[in-house]
C-alpha cells in the first residue's frame, strides 16, 4: 500500500516507504493455530448429545478469537506504514478511522534507534525522532533500523545544506 502521489507535495521525492515489522504478526499466527487446534479437538471430543448447538457454539468462539486475535493484528500491520521523503517523515496507520503524522525533517534534532535482544535477532528497531518538542517521535518495529536510521540522517543533513544557488558570503545588512 504505497502513499498515494496526491499527498507529496510538489517534486517532494519518497526516500523510503515501508511497512512496520512483520514480527508483529508472530504472535496473531501463533494465535490462529493455537484457536484452528482448539476448536478442532472440542469438535471432535464434544459427546453426541451436545450437538448441533455445542458445535455452533465452539465454531462461534473460535471465530471471534480468530478475528479479534488474528485478522485485527493483520490489518493493523496492513495499513501502518511509514514513508521518508526528502522533506518530511510520515507515519498512517489505522483501519477504519485512519490517523496521520508528519515530521518535516527541518523540524528533526536528532535520529536515533533502540533494539532489544529480540528486535537484533529479528532485524528490527524502533526509530527514535526528536524535536524541539518535550516527547520524541518514536516509530516502532522499524524493518532494517540501522539503515534506515542512516537514511534518515542522510537525508536531514541533505535539508539542511544551504541552497547552492545562495550567495556563498553572507549579507551584512550593517551598511
């Protein structure tokens, strides 16, 4: 799901554009196995007078768990991305009520990234934005955090590079 050209501004170019880790959808997978085993065993060990409702029932239960427990998760991931352009950070997320950040990279101080254990072994991060604002801008399950930590920073020292079509002296407005 690429960030649609009507939201760049005008020759604003995407650097990057990426989704967060799919190590948010380990635990939702392990999940629906856990549920589809489940509901498997109690259909097939559920005495005989209990059916149709009993069966209707664990059917019922492992849909809900399948949905709110799976299917949610995979739509979260689905429709969270984060996109760098050489002007700015933008973060959407959400499914049906979608919400929206974006960070001009003038605005950035500095760019670093957090990774636990799990997170090196995986090869993800959490991207650590700051700005003149008290709270950083954290972007979690960052894939490949260490390049695109270097991406980002690349590209805030390209925005603030001065204009070559500047006067190399500065302008002394003293005279």
């Amino acid at each position: 799901m690429a960030l649609s050209r009507k939201l760049l501004s005008d020759q604003e170019q995407v650097l990057l554009h990426m989704r967060t880790h799919v190590k948010a959808l380990i635990a939702p997978t392990v999940l629906l196995i856990i549920v589809v085993a489940a509901a498997g065993l109690g259909l097939g060990l559920m005495p005989s007078q209990w059916t149709p409702w009993g069966s209707w029932a664990v059917v019922g239960l492992a849909v809900v768990l399948v949905v709110l427990g799976t299917v949610r998760p995979w739509l979260n991931w689905l429709t969270t991305t984060y996109t760098v352009t050489d002007r700015r950070i933008i973060t959407r997320r959400g499914i049906l009520q979608r919400s929206g950040h974006d960070i001009p990279l003038h605005r950035i101080n500095d760019v670093s990234y957090e990774r636990g254990l799990v997170d090196r072994m995986l090869g993800c991060g959490t991207l650590v934005l700051s700005t003149a604002a008290e709270d950083p801008v954290t972007l979690p399950d960052v894939p490949h955090v260490e390049q695109v930590h270097v991406q980002v920073a690349d590209a805030l020292f390209a925005s603030h590079r001065p204009d070559p079509r500047s006067p190399s002296t500065p302008q002394d407005y003293d005279r």
